[in-house]
C-alpha cells in the first residue's frame, strides 16, 4: 500500500468545504489580532471595603446596617441601638425606658438578634465624651450590673472585674479609666479590670486629658494629691487646690493661699511669683494676669512681659501670641516670626500652622513659618495623613510635610475620583477614564464605605463604587454638615449621634 494512497471504499476531499473552513479560520485569526490591539476598556470594579456595623434609623424604629448597606438586626427597636465596637457584631439595645424614673433594661445582641451574655441583669456600652463634646465609647469594655452591683467585661465576655461597686462610670475625656465606688469612697481601673488607684477617696479627676498624665485625688480631709497610672503617688495629699496644668515634670497647685509650681520629687519651684498658669512647657510657664498673657522660668524670672491678649505654646520656644485684635507668631525673645495679621492661628500636632486669613480663607505654613498653600481646609485626615484644601474652586490635597500629593496616592483605595469639567462634577478612574460624566452641580469624594454624595438640582444623591446612581437626586440636606451615603442611608444632621437614616428633610 503507497503512502498517501486513499482506500477505493473512502469518501474524496470537497476542496469547496476545505476551503471555506480556511477561509473561516484566517477570518478568526483577524478578529484576534484585531481584538487584540483594541484599546482596554476599563471595566468599574467595586471598591473593597472592609466589614463594619452602623446604627440605622428608619420609620421611628432603630437597627443596624453592614458597611454594604445590607440589614443586619431589623429596625423594630424603640431605642438607639449602640455598637461600641464598629468591627464586631455586639449591639447594646434598650427596652421599657422609664424617662421620668430613668429606669430602663439594657442588654447585647448579636448579628442574629440573639442575647449575649445573659447571665447578668444589666450589659450597657461605656459612653464618654471628648474635649470637642463628640460622644465615644471604649472600643474594649463593657458595663454589667448584677443584683444591683457593677462590673466590667470584655466584648469576649470574660470578666475583668467581678460586679461588686456601686457604681462604675468613665472619667470624661479621658479613655481607659473608670472610675469605681463602694462603701460610699472612689477608685480607678483601666479596661482591662487593673486597680489603678484602690476606692479610698472621695474625689478623682484627670490632670489632662492623657490618662498617662496622672489622676487627681482628693481625700476624706478635704486635701488634694496625685497618683500616676503606674499607681504610684506623685503628689501627696496635702494641696487644697491641684490645677490641671502639667510640663516638665512639674504641677501648679495651691496648698492654703500659696499658690506654687511644684515638681514630683516634692520640691518647691515657685510661690506665689503669679496668680494663674495656663501651660507648662520646657521649663517655662504661660501665666496670665489681668487678661494679659506673659512667660516666666521655672526660676521665677520673666521670659516675655505680660503684653499679649493670648498666648500659647508651639514648639521650639515659639509662641502663638495675640495683640491688638490680630494673630502672630514670635520666639521666646519676641521677635516676630509671623506678622500680626490673622484672626486666628492653631498649632496642629502633626506640624504645620493654621492662620485664618480676614477674607476667611486660610494660609498653612509649614514649621520654618514659610506659607506653602492657602485656601480653605475642608479635612485633616490623621489616620492616612493628608490635608484637604479648597482652592480656586478645586480640592487639593497634602500631606503633613505640606507637599501637594494626587488624589490617586492619597485615597489610593478609591475606585472612583472626583473630577471637574465646565463647572460640572463627574468621577474618573484612577486611568483618568470618565466613568461618571459631568452632569453633577456638586459632589463629595468617595467615602470609607464606597460611595459619594451626587447633587443635581439643589437635591442630594449617591452613587456606588461602580458609578452606579443608589439614591436620585431628592434630599436637601440644608442642616447636615457633612454629607455621606451608604447605599440607600444617609449620615444624619446630628453627626455627634452618628447613625444614618433614610428620613426625608
């Protein structure tokens, strides 16, 4: 048998079929390679946020969202639900409220509405409030009452200190500290249920409002002392007044009439050489005297006369001072460093300066007093480290070395960006590509839950992460200070409460 040779029972080759079916394939061929030297197109992809609890408000009944927008504990409750820890699934929830008798019962749900931990009468959540009087709860604790005493546990449910006070409540503005009470005397724990200070006085207070800054005491004569968080007594109980100054490892306080500045080794610094201290820093002392604000050592000898209307510390020996109705900046020899032309100038931690400007607007300069910007700063960002600034009608954005960073690094998590175009707002991608075209009169950037603020007409909407419209234009937010969507919900007026709604203005 020859290679190749066709057996005579074999079908012969359709050369028309053989050469449509190449035809077809060099057709293929060509759409693939054209195909591939098409432009990307970039497809919206979700943003991805991170799991987390909020309080809802709707149809005067409150429950809980995810950070998706889904349902969690349906809104059936007559009472605000508080979730002390936004990451975990433990609500605190209030039942046959009693106002006039402040009466109530308190318990903990789960994500499924079950009851946590039943084996007390009472579980409520720890509310404090902070030095701007916004409302905080401690992220680790929880109040139990049982048989009419208190205790703490963990958001675990182990206990931390068995419920045997008569009260138990957190010192104000301050975090980790709670203040006990039994047989009639108060003490101190932390949140993890250490004795800080055993219950033996009739008065604590904070020194700052840095728990680890120390406590203020005040025995059964009457006398006040210090005690620090490693619980040991800085200041003996012998003052008749401990002001809430403290620096250098030094305290001002009034033992009879003498007004003194102290150390914590006991020595006496200073008497009766001022009548008011405002702060303690590098060794010196902002006092104050008939309005007027001036420096002295911690020897007593004057640093700045008492010539300025206010004055507060900065860093390096520089001072925010304020004369004639205006703001500067002088050193420690009162040479000016900033000219006196502001309304108002704040130190911000993270190290630049804030000088409000006559016209409202605000210049920010950096720590050798050089203005590297100027407009209106709309969010301090601590926790990623930028500053947002209005400027010219546009947002731009800095870190806290005040040099101007794109969007796309600073809110590198984003999906969507906002974008300006003819006085109209859209969203870009982080390619530049329009995904969200400018047909918006305002609108917000992308928030930690993935979705922006729209408006059209006067009226508030949202978007998802993807462009897509989850709320049409319809609120009128003229009381919300900030402006925030998740999903269907939106941030209510009272940000201090901090729930979202879905409640018409």
């Amino acid at each position: 048998m020859g290679k190749g040779k066709r057996y005579d029972g074999e079908p012969k080759l359709n050369m028309k079929k053989v050469v449509a079916v190449g035809l077809v394939l060099i057709v293929l061929i060509m759409i693939i390679v054209l195909m591939c030297r098409l432009p990307k197109v970039d497809v919206p992809v979700g943003k991805n946020v991170a799991n987390s609890y909020i309080t809802v408000y709707t149809n005067e009944k409150w429950g809980v969202i995810n950070s998706k927008g889904d349902t969690i504990i349906d809104a059936k409750y007559n009472n605000m639900i508080v979730i002390p820890d936004s990451t975990k699934a433990i609500f605190i929830c209030q039942e046959n409220v009693d106002m006039e008798n402040g009466t109530y019962n308190s318990f903990a749900i789960d994500e499924k509405g079950n009851r946590l931990f039943t084996s007390y009468d009472q579980v409520e959540a720890m509310q404090n409030i902070d030095e701007n009087g916004m409302l905080f709860y401690d992220t680790n604790v929880l109040k139990v009452q049982k048989d009419g005493k208190y205790g703490l546990i963990n958001l675990n449910g182990k206990e931390l200190i068995a419920p045997e006070y008569t009260s138990i409540y957190p010192l104000k503005n301050v975090s980790r500290s709670f203040v006990t009470e039994k047989d009639g005397k108060k003490g101190l724990i932390d949140n993890s249920g250490s004795i800080i200070i055993e219950n033996l006085y009739t008065e604590i207070s904070p020194l700052t409002n840095k728990y680890e800054d120390g406590y203020i005491v005040k025995d059964e004569n009457g006398k006040y002392g210090l005690i620090n968080y490693n619980k040991k007594q800085i200041l003996e109980c012998k003052y008749s007044q401990i002001m809430n100054i403290f620096g250098s490892d030094m305290y001002v306080v009034k033992e009879n009439e003498d007004v003194k500045l102290v150390t914590a080794k006991g020595e006496t610094k200073l008497t009766n050489k001022f009548t008011e201290a405002v702060s303690i820093d590098n060794s010196n002392l902002i006092i104050k005297e008939n309005n007027k604000y001036g420096v002295i050592s911690a020897e007593g000898d004057t640093i700045i006369e008492k010539d300025y209307d206010d004055l507060k510390y900065t860093f390096n020996g520089n001072y925010i001072a304020k004369k004639d109705g205006k703001y500067g900046i002088i050193d420690i020899n009162k040479n000016v460093l900033v000219e006196f032309n502001y309304n108002y100038i704040s130190y911000i931690n993270e190290g630049f300066i804030e000088a409000e400007k006559l016209d409202g607007e605000t210049d920010i300069l950096d720590t050798t007093f050089k203005i590297k910007t100027s407009g209106i700063i709309s969010e301090i960002n601590t926790k990623l480290g930028y500053i947002k600034v209005r400027k010219d009608g546009d947002y731009k954005y800095y870190n806290f070395k005040l040099e101007e960073k794109d969007i796309k690094d600073v809110l590198s998590a984003n999906t969507l960006y906002l974008s300006k175009s003819n006085d109209k707002y859209g969203f870009v991608n982080s390619n530049g590509v329009v995904v969200v075209n400018y047909i918006y009169d305002d609108a917000t950037e992308q928030n930690d839950y993935g979705y922006a603020a729209v408006k059209k007409d006067g009226k508030w909407g949202a978007i998802d992460s993807t462009g897509k419209v989850v709320v049409e234009p319809k609120y009128n937010f003229s009381q919300n200070t900030i402006i925030s969507f998740i999903n269907k919900w939106h941030l209510a007026p009272d940000i201090n409460a901090n729930y979202y709604t879905d409640i018409m203005e």
